[in-house]
C-alpha cells in the first residue's frame, strides 16, 4: 500500500459547496422554525392578554393617539409660562392655567419656579443616592473581584448580597420604605441607593477582574498589604471606567428618582403624574421639556468629566 492510499481522500470543491448549502439550508429552516414558534407564542399571549383586558386592547387600538390630541395645548406659549410661572392670560381660576401660584419665593420678589424646584429636588434624591452607591459599591466590588480576593466565602457571600440589592426594583423598595418611613424624598432616596450599590458593584468588579496585575505583583513582591495594593496598584487603573460607569448610573437615577416621584417619592414625577392624568397640556409639556434638558445636561457634563480624568488624547484615533 503506497502512502497516498493510506490518506483521506480530499473533498472537491463540488462536495465541500455542496455541504455547506446543506449546512446553510438546515440552519435556516431551523431557524424558521424557531421564529415561527415565537410568533404562534405570541399571537396567542396577545390574545389571551386582550381576552383578560377589560378594555379589550385592540378594541381601544384605533384611539390611540387620543391621549396625545389631549396634551396639545391651545396655545403654545403657555408652555413657557408654565416653566417660568408666567401669569397666563388663559387663567380662569382653575388648576390647568394657575401657573403664577407655584412660585417658590426665596428673598422678596425672586423666586424659583416650581418644577425648576422640583427638579432640583429629584436631581438631588438621584445625586445623593449615586454618591451613597459610589460609597459602598467600591470596597464591596474589590472583595468581590476573583483576582484581588483568594477567599471563596467571602468572594460569593459578596456577589450575593450585591445580587439581592439589585434584585428588586426600586420602585419596589420605595414601596416598601413608604410605608415605614411615610412618603417623601428620603424613602426614593434609600431605595434607588440600594439598587445602585447592586448595580455599580458588578460593573465595579468585572472592571477591576480585566486589570493588568503586573503592577500589584511588585506590590506584593516589597510585602505590600491588601489595602496597599488595592490602593496603589488597582484603584489608580479603574478610578477613569469607575467615574464613567458611576455618571452613567446618575443619569439612570434621575430618571429612576422621577419614576419613584409618581408614587409619592417627590420631586418632578408626582407633578407629572397628575399633570398627565389631569390632561393638562402645557404643563405636562413643560415637565417634560426640563426633564429632557436635565438629561441632555448631565449626559454633557459626563463626557467633559470623563474626557478630564482620562485624558483627551484617550478619544484620539492613532494610526
């Protein structure tokens, strides 16, 4: 037997084109298949979520957009005068138009307009909430990354306890803080910082697990401790993806902290609420429209900040 006809003999390249239709075909049917059974799945769950609705979802469907015909003010301007308590000519004496009375006086005829207050009220209850989180979220997170911490126990008990902070929604824990502590700030305050230590502690410690640990081998070879190493050698690398990940989180809270508003958290969301629910049109626009530019604001000043920690030659392309 000669040693060609001890070797596989070789596929053409018919029969290797050939294969891969094959190959290509099954995968497609099976995929087919596959979003053919999602799309049976849900037909049936909207028919049966509509059969369960009292108001029979597609019933209501075409009055769709009634909602929104509602909120469109009569007059544009009253928009404006909504945000800054403008007196508006449209004022009857009822609430739709009684912009001039939410006024926040603070030394003789200066004041705040009310959802100017009222937004720096949610802006706080996020702010300090992502500061506590920051706060506890750091240590937690070291004791938690596979790379800086040798104890199993310790390590799991961690990841844990940080899975069970952001296991419930914070509207969930404002619930639950409202009944005992009353509503108010204080109660969207402890409830968006326990989900935000859950959430900035995982981020925190896939960061710190990617690090380059050359730098604490040399701090361990001098007989560095823990702490030391932590320090000197892990926190200098992920402080920049650290900042970043907590601004993210601020902007997230802001939003959350207007959501915890509606129910009784203070601040913007309960005024939007009623706004909404009341049909008033400018002043839900108004609402809307500041709390749009509080985003845009704070999303702005994260960039700035963060090409300050890092560097701007970090958002360079190098050839």
């Amino acid at each position: 037997m000669t040693f060609a006809d001890s070797q596989p003999q070789l596929q053409s390249s018919h029969d290797i084109a050939e294969s891969w239709r094959k190959v290509v075909a099954r995968r497609r049917m099976y995929t087919g298949l596959g979003l053919l059974v999602l799309f049976i799945g849900f037909v049936g769950s909207v028919r049966f979520a509509d059969e369960s609705n009292a108001g029979h979802f597609f019933d209501r469907l075409p009055h769709l957009f009634d909602f929104l015909s509602w909120l469109v003010p009569k007059d544009w301007s009253d928009v404006w005068r909504a945000l800054f308590d403008i007196a508006s000519p449209n004022d009857k004496g009822g609430q739709e138009f009684n912009f001039d009375r939410g006024r926040v006086y603070i030394w003789g005829d200066f004041y705040i307009p009310e959802y100017f207050e009222l937004m720096i009220i949610t802006f706080n209850v996020a702010l300090v909430s992502t500061i506590i989180g920051f706060i506890f979220a750091v240590p937690l997170s070291f004791m938690a990354a596979r790379n800086l911490t040798p104890s199993n126990p310790l390590r799991i008990a961690v990841k844990r306890f940080m899975e069970f902070l952001r296991a419930f929604p914070e509207i969930v824990i404002a619930g639950l803080f409202s009944a005992i502590l009353s509503i108010g700030p204080i109660a969207a305050i402890i409830a968006i910082s326990l989900h935000c230590i859950g959430a900035l502690g995982k981020l925190f410690y896939e960061v710190i697990e990617n690090v380059d640990m050359r730098s604490d081998e040399g701090m361990r070879s001098v007989g560095a401790s823990w702490l030391e190493r932590v320090r000197f050698a892990a926190l200098p690398q992920v402080l920049p993806n650290f900042m970043s990940y907590a601004l993210l989180r601020l902007e997230i809270n802001v939003r959350a902290s207007t959501i915890i508003g509606a129910v009784g958290g203070g601040g913007i969301g309960e005024e939007l609420k009623l706004s909404i629910s009341r049909g008033f049109g400018a002043k839900t626009l108004a609402l809307v429209l500041l709390l749009f530019v509080t985003i845009f604001a704070v999303d702005q000043f994260s960039a700035w900040l963060r090409r300050r920690l890092v560097g701007e030659n970090a958002f360079l392309l190098k050839h």
